[in-house]
C-alpha cells in the first residue's frame, strides 16, 4: 500500500499536478481579491 502511494504522489507531481494546483489556487486567490475590490466601489 505504501509502495502504490507513494508511486501515485510521484506520478502526481511528475505529471506537473502540483503545479496545475498551485496556479490554479493562485488564480482563484487572484480572481477573489479583485471581486471584493470591484465590490467595494
């Protein structure tokens, strides 16, 4: 079991995921900011 799950987190951040993931949170961080800001006006 520790064998497959570490071959999937490898496989994950290989396959560039991990990069997938953290723009996309970047994004949707980026996208809130400028809602509230446009809100505010």
């Amino acid at each position: 079991m520790m064998n497959y799950t570490y071959g999937w987190m490898h496989g994950w951040v290989g396959g560039g995921m991990l990069t997938w993931t953290v723009i996309g949170v970047l994004v949707v961080v980026l996208l809130a900011v400028v809602i509230s800001k446009l809100s505010r006006k």
